[in-house]
C-alpha cells in the first residue's frame, strides 16, 4: 500500500525544488471547498469571500474529488524554480485536447455523478473548449485569490526552500523527507521514497529526479502523482504559514533596541524566517527603501546574510544577530 517513488542512481542527483503561483491557485479554489483546510486561512478567506462568491467555480470544483485523479494537465509542473503565472497558464493553454479530454474524464470518474452532469458532459463533448474555459477560469481565480497576496505567499515558499535546500545539502535526503511531512518515509536501503496512502502508486524516476514544491493552501496534505511523461513531484505544506496573515510583527525587545535603534531592532526581530524587502516592509509598515537601508546597515554590521532565490534576495539572521536576539529576549525585559 502507498505510493512509492523508487529513485535510480541519477535520480539522487536531481532533485530540485519549485515554487508554483498556479499550484497556489488551483489549491486556493480546492480551500473555498474543503473547510478542514481553512483554520489557517481565515484573515483571507473573510477578505476574499464576497469576491470568490461571484466566480462560478464549479467546473472545477467538479475535477477535485477527495479522492481519485485530478487532471494533470491544468496543474503541470513548473520547468524552473521561479516561474510566473503567465508562464505556466500558457502551458495549460497549449495542453493537447484529446489528452486532455482522457484526463478529465479519469477525474470525473472520481467523483459520484460528475460524469453524468451537465458541466462534466459538456468538457467531455469538446476538449478544445473545455481547456479554454478551463484555464480562463484559473486565470480568473488567480486574479481574484491570489495575486494581491503573491508577494506575501512566494517569501512564506522561497523561505521554505531555503530552509529544506541546507537540510538537504546537510544531511541528504534522509534528513530532508524527515522533515518534511509525517506521512512521508525514506528507505535508504532501496532508494525508496514512500507516501503513506490508501492504495498504490509505484513509479521509477528513470532519471528524471523528483520535483519538490511546497505549498501554503495545500496544507495540511503532502501530494505525490503525476503519470509519466509528467515530472514526479512531490507537493508538501510550507513551514511557518500559522503566521501567513499576521499584519505586523511584535515589538522588538527594549534591550535590542537600545542597542541597535528601535527600527533595526524591529526589521532585525522580523526575521525569524528568511524574508525579502518588500515582506518586511509589507509586516513593519514602511517603505521598502526604509527597510533596505535597515537591512544594508545590518548585514555591514555582520548581523545578516544573503542569498539570492530567483527573482528574490532573501535576508536571515546570522549565529551572532540570533544570539543577540535571544539574550534581548531574556535580559531586561
């Protein structure tokens, strides 16, 4: 039972993680449906719910069913680390409609009744169209759930690969399937990466390696799938998201500000997981040129370092701005 991802020699050697805007989407609609998922998402979920209301969403809610397949070709995997959403919208545009008439009728399958309804008979009738208004409906939903909040969801991913890429280089994938999800287990005597799941999926690599994407809207759940020639990949929840929606961050301790000032104090305090500019700027309230002077000063003084993911340069704390912090938190206060 589960599914099983058994890696060759040259399946060690490339993995690679990806943060995916489109994923975010897909998985931000399967929320609205799912209300186990929302605990973590209510300051989004009231922001959002009047304007999620007048999108009919129900063409794909139909091809999310509990359990079963949903259809590869509306969620492929990103070909780069840090791809737009535009980008892999036009890859679902591009999908070929009688494969993808195939894969909506497996997902249909999943669900008691969708075959027979109105909307399912109508995809199934012409795949061309069915992909058309598939992906203008995600396109809607994007526009609409996600992107005013991107920029916030993308430092939460990046964030997250940062950390799990050093626990990979540090402790090879033993210590990263670790920790990343409970139902996940590495058998390092057979290569074998197991998914602990009703059923069974039993997939060789073949050298294409294994994506690894985490997501903020798919928590709690790990995904593994994809059916060959789709890139395996593995879709884990992203560490830190129970502070996803915190407006601002807390007071930085008074025997840090007295320190360093009370601003750089606070930019310092905000960093308790790598972050960009334009996050701390979003959590602190000022303007992200303020919060770059802040940070350039910092990072002068030894207290930060950098490191560039994409389009981004995420900033974290070095051994010494940690120490500082906690002694902050423990003397004086």
């Amino acid at each position: 039972m589960g599914f099983h991802y058994r890696f060759g020699p040259g399946d060690l050697l490339r993995c690679r993680f990806a943060v995916s805007p489109r994923w975010e989407t897909q998985e931000a609609v399967r929320t609205l449906l799912r209300p186990h998922r929302q605990a973590y998402h209510l300051p989004w979920l009231r922001r959002v719910r009047t304007a999620a209301d007048g999108l009919d969403l129900r063409p794909l809610w139909l091809l999310m069913p509990r359990t079963g397949h949903n259809p590869d070709f509306l969620s492929p995997p990103p070909l780069g680390p840090s791809v737009t959403f535009e980008e892999e919208l036009a890859r679902v545009r591009a999908a070929d409609p009688g494969a993808a008439r195939e894969d909506l009728r497996r997902s249909l399958v999943c669900t008691p009744g969708a075959l027979e309804s109105d909307i399912g008979q109508r995809l199934l009738a012409d795949p061309a169209r069915a992909v058309r208004e598939l992906a203008d409906l995600m396109e809607r939903a994007w526009r609409t759930l996600v992107a005013p909040d991107w920029p916030r969801l993308r430092d939460l991913l990046e964030a997250d690969v940062l950390f799990h890429s050093r626990r990979l280089a540090a402790g090879g994938l033993q210590a990263l399937f670790d920790g990343l999800h409970p139902d996940l287990r590495w058998h390092g005597d057979t290569d074998t990466l197991t998914i602990d799941r009703p059923g069974r999926h039993d997939r060789a690599l073949g050298g294409q390696g294994l994506l690894l994407m985490p997501s903020a809207f798919g928590w709690p759940e790990v995904v593994g799938g994809y059916d060959p020639p789709w890139q395996p990949t593995l879709v884990y929840p992203a560490r830190g998201i129970g502070a996803l929606w915190t407006a601002t961050a807390g007071p930085a301790p008074d025997a840090l500000a007295r320190l360093l000032g009370r601003a750089r104090a606070e930019v310092l305090c905000a960093l308790d997981e790598p972050g960009s500019t334009t996050a701390l700027a979003r959590r602190l309230g000022l303007a992200p040129s303020t919060v770059s002077a802040h940070l350039g000063v910092l990072q002068a003084a030894g207290l930060l370092t950098s490191v560039r993911h994409g389009h981004q340069v995420l900033y974290e704390r070095t051994p010494l701005a940690i120490a500082l912090a906690s002694v902050s938190q423990t003397d004086g206060e």
